[in-house]
C-alpha cells in the first residue's frame, strides 16, 4: 500500500503503521481517511496484524484543530463522520492490532489507542494520554464513551470526561488505559512481542475470540452511534466550536512563548 500520509513497515506475519503527518501526526481528514482505508483493506493483505505507531515524543496529538477552525460546517460533518467510521472499523477489525505509543496522546489519539487489543506506552512522566475533548468545547460521543469505559471502567470514564482528564503513563497503566509501560526505546520492541503472542495462537480461534469478546461492546457502540454522533457536530456548529478551538489555540500559542 502506498500512502503518504503512512509508513508501513512489513514483517513475518504483521506489518507496523507508522502515522506520517508531520511531527504531531494531527488526525486530519486525509490521515483519517488513509488510516480507514488501510484498516478496511487490511485483512487482503497477507499480514495477520498491525501494530500501530506515531513518531519521536509523539503518538498523535488527537484532531487537527487548525484544519477544524479553516472547515465550512459540511467539511466538519464530512471530518467528524470520517473519524467516528474509522473508530467504529478499528473497534470491529477481527484481527489484532497493537498501540505503540511512543509519546504524547491526548484526545483523538487516545481514541485510537483504546480502539486496539493492547497498549505499550514510554514511560516518561512529560507524556499525557487521555480524552481531554472538554477544555476545547468538542462533545464526546455516547459511543466514545462506552468505549473509554470498556478499559477504564464507568465510574472512571465518566469523571475524566466531565474533566478532561489527562493521565501520566503511571496513571494510565493503573487504571488499565494502557497496559504496559516500558522505556521509549523499547515501546516497539515490546508491542511486537506482544503481536508474536497474540499470532501463536491458531489465528482464526483468536479472531473468533476476540469477536465474541467484544460483541457487546460493539452492538452498544452501533446502537448510540447515530443520535450521539449527530448531537457533537451539531453541537461544535452552535456553540460556537471554531471561536472556542481558535481561543485555545491562541492560548497554546502563548504558552509557548512565555
């Protein structure tokens, strides 16, 4: 496969996905849209799985707000319902895929490190990771949620939405958000051990395994999708979602430079 916007690696039976959009991999419709593409396309492939992986200090530092902001309302539909499809395809993937998360993610890249089987992040205390959606005025979906909760628990997902709570590596690792933590030099070494595991098994009992596992999990997902994804777009267009985003850029920007 051939795509700008991602670096695949191929190995014995799996294959890495390295996200290729600049130093924060911000998810923008055309990495969304690669990466939907690639998932869907993925089990033609020969490989059994896919480890995904960001670059440097980096996973991905969630939607691209800047693309958000510049948007007419139908291309923030388009964008939102590309990202919510490619969320729902990850989660429903039969095969199995592995977050090696090198760096920071928060927001839309913690959503797709919950999407996958398993997460190894580095261990360094500068990386945050969680849906931190609130402080810029997006509105997590019913099915985000259920999907924060599958991993974290109800109680938890509920009040770190409502605070946008982002976690250190340690925090993650104890509420079960990621699953490993290990030094930045090993997060991929680690995340392939763990795809090896997962492929000694017969391949089509894991699979079959991992569908039953999450079968409730997604017939939930499905049944919220509609309503909850329509109500954030909705949302974000009449509570002034780009004057918020563009004053929280604004105030990034200053940050920086004090």
């Amino acid at each position: 496969m051939n795509d700008s916007k991602l670096n695949i690696t191929q190995k014995e039976n799996y294959e890495i996905c390295q996200f290729n959009n600049g130093r924060g991999n911000a998810l923008n419709l055309e990495l969304i849209q690669s990466l939907n593409k690639y998932i869907l396309a993925f089990p033609e492939r020969e490989a059994k799985g896919v480890i995904l992986s960001g670059q440097e200090n980096i996973f991905s530092v969630g939607l691209d707000i800047k693309e958000l902001i510049a948007q007419e309302i139908e291309e923030t539909r388009v964008f939102f319902e590309s990202f919510f499809e490619l969320v729902m395809n990850m989660v429903k993937a039969p095969y199995p895929i592995v977050s090696a998360i090198n760096g920071h993610s928060p927001a839309g890249g913690c959503v797709l490190a919950i999407a996958s089987d398993f997460r190894v992040m580095a261990d360094d205390d500068r990386f945050q990771i969680g849906l931190n959606e609130l402080p810029v005025g997006i509105m997590a979906t019913p099915s985000i949620f259920h999907l924060y909760r599958f991993w974290i628990g109800s109680r938890n997902a509920y009040q770190y939405l409502l605070t946008g709570k982002q976690m250190s590596p340690l925090e993650a690792k104890k509420v079960g958000l990621v699953d490993e933590i290990v030094s930045q030099e090993e997060v991929l070494e680690i995340a392939e051990m763990k795809m090896q595991e997962y492929l000694s098994f017969d391949y089509k009992t894991w699979c079959g395994m991992k569908r039953n596992l999450r079968t409730k999990l997604i017939q939930t997902m499905e049944e919220d999708r509609s309503n909850g994804h329509v109500a954030t777009i909705d949302h974000f267009e009449n509570n002034n979602g780009k004057e918020i985003l563009t004053q929280k850029v604004m105030e990034l920007m200053s940050k920086r430079k004090q």
